[in-house]
C-alpha cells in the first residue's frame, strides 16, 4: 500500500509582518524533516485597503524556490464590513472581515479535500494552520473534520495576555478603563504587573476589546498553539503554560524566534537615511517609548 503524504494548509493574515513569518515557518517545517509534512498549501488573501503586490510576490518566490509549496488565492471577498467600521475599530473590522470569508475558506478546503480524494489519495491534509486573527476560520476546520493550530507571531508574553483576557471578561464583565492609566494588571506568565497605559490600544476601546474578547475567547479551541518564541527569550512564560494541564488549554510551542532579513520591501537608500537620521537626533528618553508603540503596533496589527 502506497504510504499517504501529508498536506498542511496555511491561512496567514495578509499583514507583511504576519506574511513573511508564516512563510519563514513554512520553510522549516519542510525543510525540518520532510517524512512528517511532505506538502504545504498556502491561502493567499488580501484586505481592500492593502496593495497585494507585495504580498503576491512574496509567496509567489516561496512557491518558485519551494516546489512542495502551492499557493490558492481566494476570490474577492464582495460583502466587506464598511471601511468607517475599520476607522472606529480596526481589531473589530478584522476579525468581522475574517468570519465574512469563512464561505470562501470553506469552499476552498472543500476542493483540496476533494481532489486529494479524487486523485491517487497519497495525499492526505492533516491540519490547517491559522494567523490568530484568523481564529474564525477554525468553524471550517471543525466542519471538515480537520484539527486548527494557532501560528502567533507575536510572543509567548503575548500569549498570556490573551489567554487572560477572556478569562478576566468572565470574572469582570467590562473592559479596561482608558481613565486608570496607572492601574496595574496581574497578567499570569509576566515577572511583575502590567500598567493599564501599555496594554494595546484595542482594548480600551469597547468595540475592539469585545473583538479580543471573542477572538482570544476561541484560543483554547486549538488543536496547538505555535509561537514565535523560544523557552531561553522567554522563561517565565512558556514554563507558565508548561504548567497548564493539556485539557485545560492547548499545548504552546516554541518555534521562534523567526526573523526575516532577507524578504521584506526594498527600502529607498535616501528614505531609510531620512529615518535613521531622525532617530539617531532623538534622545534616549523618547526612543525607547517609540520603539515599545512600534513593537506593539507590530503585534497587534502586523
């Protein structure tokens, strides 16, 4: 009897930071050990407010230079949420782009399914891997019959934070109060207590703290949760969830930190001299706090 190959179908967000780390994943996993996951399909995507060049080009290269990678690209979504929805609450309009797309989502899965079946059946689909802002999708997976892992791109720290926030919505019923910037939360898996003031702006607004609440909400539905993080960056996290029985939340796994140096845009040589001339005049004092907005903008948002 001919031995199956196995088939892992990705859904990234159409984020150049969430892109390019799903693709950088994508190649160690098959390049890891080939007898596990011997095929990989990618749903390609996009937002109508992002150009889609670049995101095409991207993943057209990995097919190119990865000839067990094959990329779908999925029809245009024609019902989107209004673009003043985005403006209010950009975490809310995702997430609601997203469930909008599980038609499309399911539709496509349907057709791999059915043509591994159709053909010799050597391949079979084993799993489907989602961006967390595509935590929705996972109403497809249990549909089809196939289990959902969770690719984070952000931290494990990050992690903890939305594992906390459904479970504190439960005990507080409200969201995070803008007006107590100074209020510290205890935040399970962090060293020491969180500042209202540096939590992501989303929540503390209602409509995108109801959208975390709901996506986080579905987290521990995951087959596995994959983080872009390693145990030696970030101890005190992951041996937190180390500790969480596996029945009571999904196993995390460490399979960062991925980087990519060699994949994203160009850019102009004078344009990143403008930049680096400007923070290189900013005092210590005022970088820092930028750099922290910019790394939680990467988060949160692509």
């Amino acid at each position: 009897m001919e031995k199956q190959e196995a088939e892992l179908i990705f859904i990234p967000f159409p984020i150049t930071g969430h892109l390019l780390a799903t693709i950088e994943l994508v190649k160690i996993i098959l390049s890891h050990d080939p007898r596990r996951i011997n095929t990989i399909t990618i749903l390609n995507w996009g937002l109508p407010f992002l150009p889609q060049s670049n995101n095409d080009a991207s993943l057209q290269s990995l097919a190119k230079s990865e000839p067990r990678v094959r990329i779908v690209t999925l029809p245009e979504l024609a019902n989107p949420p209004p673009m003043e929805f985005f403006v209010r609450a950009p975490e809310a309009y995702l997430l609601e782009f997203v469930k909008r797309m599980v038609p499309l989502v399911r539709d496509a899965v349907s057709t791999l399914l059915s043509s591994s079946r159709d053909g010799s059946d050597s391949v079979r689909v084993v799993g489907i891997v989602l961006d967390m802002f595509c935590v929705p999708l996972m109403d497809v997976g249990n549909e089809l019959c196939l289990p959902s892992y969770i690719f984070l791109t952000c931290s494990a720290g990050f992690l903890s934070l939305a594992k906390h926030i459904p479970k504190r919505h439960l005990r507080v019923k409200s969201g995070f109060d803008r007006s107590s910037g100074e209020e510290e939360n205890t935040v399970p898996g962090y060293v020491a207590s969180v500042p209202t003031k540096v939590l992501p702006l989303g929540l503390l607004t209602s409509e995108s703290y109801d959208a975390w609440v709901d996506m986080t909400g579905r987290f521990h539905e995951a087959k596995g949760i994959l983080v872009n993080s390693s145990i030696a960056i970030e101890p005190n996290a992951f041996g937190y969830f180390d500790r969480i029985p596996v029945n009571e939340y999904p196993p995390v796994y460490p399979v960062g930190p991925i980087l990519c140096f060699n994949d994203r845009p160009i850019l102009d040589p004078l344009e990143r001299d403008r930049v680096m001339s400007w923070l290189d005049e900013q005092p210590v004092i005022r970088s820092v706090p930028l750099f922290r907005e910019l790394e939680e903008s990467r988060c949160d948002s692509g």
